[in-house]
C-alpha cells in the first residue's frame, strides 16, 4: 500500500516499565550497575519488567475508522499515548501522517487557574492553530462547550462534566487529520454523548482518520471499519468489528484457566464474522428466495459461519432453532409472523438465580433486540439442579424487513456467590426474511407505518 495513504503506521512497539520492590531497590539500581560494569558478572538488575506493550504493529489507512478493545490493562492507553507523542517506545516507532487531536484524559492538560477562554487559546496553539485561527474558531468551541459564562472562569471552578465538554470542544474544532478518542465518550450526560458522536460522525465524513477505544461493544461495531484486540500488551487480532467484539467478550468471560486455550485460538483464528461471509445463497434478493414467495421453508444450507461459543460453566444450549407455531422448523421467515426461537440447556453442576436470554443482531452486528426470561433474580429459577434439563422457548414478531439476521442464545446463574455466564452461543443460528415485491418499508424494521397520500 502506498505511504500516502497511511494515517498511522505502528512497528514492533513495546513499552517497558521498571517495578520496584522498595524505594532503596530503586537506589541501588540507579548506584550499583554503574559500578558492577566493572566486574565480571555483569551488572545486577534491582527490579522486576513489566511491559506493558509487546510487539505491536499495525496500521491505519487515512479516512480509516479503526477501533481497539481490549480488558483492562491490556495496554490501549499506553497505545494511545505512545501515538501521540504522550510516552516514548522502549523500541520500535511510530509514524503519524497528519494534525492529531487527542481525547485522551479529556480536562488533563488544563491550567486550573487559567480562564477557559486562556486554555482554549493555549491548547489551540499547542495543537498548531495560529492565532487568528483560533479567533475564528472560537466561538464555536465555546458554543459547543455550552459552559455559558464559566468560559471566563478559572478552570478549577469546573465541575469535572464541564471540563469534558470543554476539552471535547476543543479537540473537534481544530480540523482534525487524525482523531484519537480512548473512553472519552463514556463521561457526559446523554445529550452530551449524543452531540459528541454527531460530531464525530461529521469528522468521519469529512474523510478524517479515527483511532477508537471503547469498552462499549456497541459504539466499536456501529462506529469503526475495523477493530484490533488487545490484550496482557499483545496484538491477538485484527478484523471486521463484530467478530472482534464477539472475541473480546469471548476472552472477557474465559475462566483464567481457559484463558491460553482462548487467546491462541483467537490469534490464529480466520476471520469469519464479516458480512462478505454470507454467501450469495443468503442473499436477501436472490432469485431462488423471490420463488420461495410467502412461503416459509427451512433451508439446510443457511448455516451461520461467524459463531462464537463461550466457555461451558456448568450448562450448555443445545440446539436452538427456530420453530413456527406449528411446530415446524424454519429459517426462512416471512415479515409480520410470529415464530417460535427454542432451545434445550443442560445443567452439570448446580447453579442459582437462573436466567435465560436470546438476542436478534443483523450481519455486521448491531442488536436489534432479544428478551430475559426475568429481569431479576426473583423471577429466575432458584436452583438448578445437576442433571436436570431445561426447555427453553421464545416467541417472538418478526417485524424485520427483508435481509440476513443471526441470533444468540444464553444462559446465566450464580456459582459459588458469582453470577456469570453458565453458557452462551454467539451467532448461533442464522435466517432469512424473505423478500416481498410490494413492501413499501425502508430500513431494518418495519413499524408499520402506513401512508395516507391525498390531494389539499
């Protein structure tokens, strides 16, 4: 790929940090190597390594929007920071094309006792605005900071929510290349956050690069072209947003005792979950479903490619499928009727406070919406016992337009004082609604609108 056309460019980055045990430990190693050089043992290490990087590389295509996820402690803040310009690698480098606006600690390189209008000023200038440019954009920031006449006050009379519409403010008005977000949009009210990704949205229309951090599998898949998973410093993956997102969730649940089996299967793992992954036969307009008509079938063919199962914790879900009311198994569904998503779980070991759920998502992975059998314990099972078996079944509306759709199944209770989940399968079974000549609906769902045309 050619050079101009990286954003970012990441080789073999790690970053190391030096533990010490006690202060003296850190005396030592500052006096005695220096001395130890001398003798032939070599110098004497006084401190433990810890890195908090390892090998890191990867890069990022300009008008690219590219998310990275991870536990915490997996190093993405270190990543973030090292792409800034905020820390320096203990080895490899970093190559950054193009202005970087940074939402790291939003509020931290605040002067407290400057006004905000003096730190608008200042951080516009350190961002490489001239002057006269922050003149002319400074009403807009403050405008969208919407801190009204705090502006002219000393920053350390912020409360924290308004030091984050400021720093957010400034950071989207300068015309940003490249935008770094890590968890900023976590803080904030909802309206806040609502007119945070709005524009965010426009900076990612405008062509500009974005590098994303979020615990929030639902802002990776909706907001980011791609996704990268961290985790304990390493690169285990890159790919599609939803199949990272279902890996992430995957290693966030692992038991630490299944946790190697997982990472070495998600490092070596193919991508499956991108949406150019069902086949032309899954199509929503292929010929062959446009003969179907009306008609509900079940096609042997329709099988998901990007399922992801978690680690079995004393149940496991056998079979889900989609039934209608009859009885009949089907995949290939027709909008407005109401069909049957039914499932078998099997308890090994004895578990409390038993919770059942199920989750419709469409192909890149937006939930569109599932059901609990309860909302708390009260209303869940109460023990279940081992050997016991538990028919599970759901019925539900499809009011989805025509399109290819993957459902989930789960199970969670409590074992030994810790709810978790007991077992769950993601992108377990696939369908189809199938399409219709005369459907005058747009988008994902149909809410049965119902035009009314007259002549005034």
């Amino acid at each position: 790929m050619c050079s101009d056309d990286i954003a970012i460019s990441v080789y073999g980055i790690g970053k190391r940090y030096e533990i010490y045990a006690t202060p003296r430990d850190r005396l030592k190693q500052f006096i005695f190597p220096r001395l130890q050089r001398f003798l032939a043992d070599g110098p004497k290490q006084y401190f433990e390594e810890f890195w908090a990087l390892q090998n890191i590389s990867f890069e990022v295509r300009k008008g690219e929007t590219v998310g990275i996820i991870g536990c915490n402690g997996s190093g993405k803040s270190t990543l973030l920071q090292i792409i800034c310009g905020v820390l320096h690698p203990s080895h490899g480098r970093v190559q950054v094309n193009g202005r970087i606006a940074a939402l790291l600690e939003l509020g931290s390189g605040f002067d407290p006792e400057f006004s905000g209008r003096e730190n608008v000023y200042m951080n516009c200038t350190l961002l490489g605005l001239s002057r006269e440019e922050i003149d002319q954009r400074f009403d807009s920031i403050a405008n969208f900071a919407d801190i009204g006449v705090f502006i002219e006050q000393p920053v350390k009379t912020y409360s924290s929510g308004m030091s984050v519409r400021l720093a957010f403010a400034i950071a989207i008005n300068v015309d940003p290349d490249i935008l770094i977000v890590d968890e900023a949009l976590s803080v904030g009210d909802e309206l806040f956050q609502r007119k945070c990704f709005s524009r965010i949205e426009d900076i990612r229309a405008s062509g500009a690069t974005i590098l994303f951090v979020s615990h929030s599998a639902k802002q990776i898949i909706e907001l980011c072209d791609r996704a990268i998973l961290l985790d304990a410093g390493e690169k285990l993956t890159n790919g599609p947003p939803k199949t990272i997102v279902a890996s992430y969730q995957k290693l966030l649940h692992a038991s630490a005792e299944q946790r190697r089996t997982i990472r070495h299967f998600i490092s070596q793992k193919v991508d499956l979950g991108s949406p150019q992954n069902v086949s032309p036969s899954q199509s929503p307009l292929s010929t062959a479903e446009e003969a179907l008509g009306r008609q509900e079938t079940f096609d042997p063919n329709l099988k998901p490619s990007s399922t992801v199962e978690f680690e079995a914790r004393g149940a496991h879900i056998d079979v889900p499928m989609i039934l209608t009311l009859d009885g009949e198994r089907v995949n290939n569904l027709v909008r407005g009727n109401t069909y049957r998503y039914v499932y078998t779980v099997n308890f090994n070991n004895r578990a409390t406070n038993v919770r059942f759920a199920m989750l419709i998502k469409t192909v890149i992975g937006v939930e569109l919406g599932g059901a609990e059998s309860a909302r708390a314990p009260r209303g869940s099972i109460e023990d279940a016992d081992p050997g016991s078996s538990y028919r599970v079944e759901f019925r539900f509306l499809c009011a989805l337009n025509p399109g290819v759709y993957f459902m989930n199944a789960g199970v969670t209770g409590t074992i030994d004082g810790s709810t978790t989940y007991l077992h769950r399968l993601v992108d377990v079974a696939l369908f189809r609604v199938l399409p219709e000549t005369q459907n005058l609906t747009t988008g994902i769902v149909d809410f049965g609108c119902q035009p009314d045309i007259r002549l005034q």
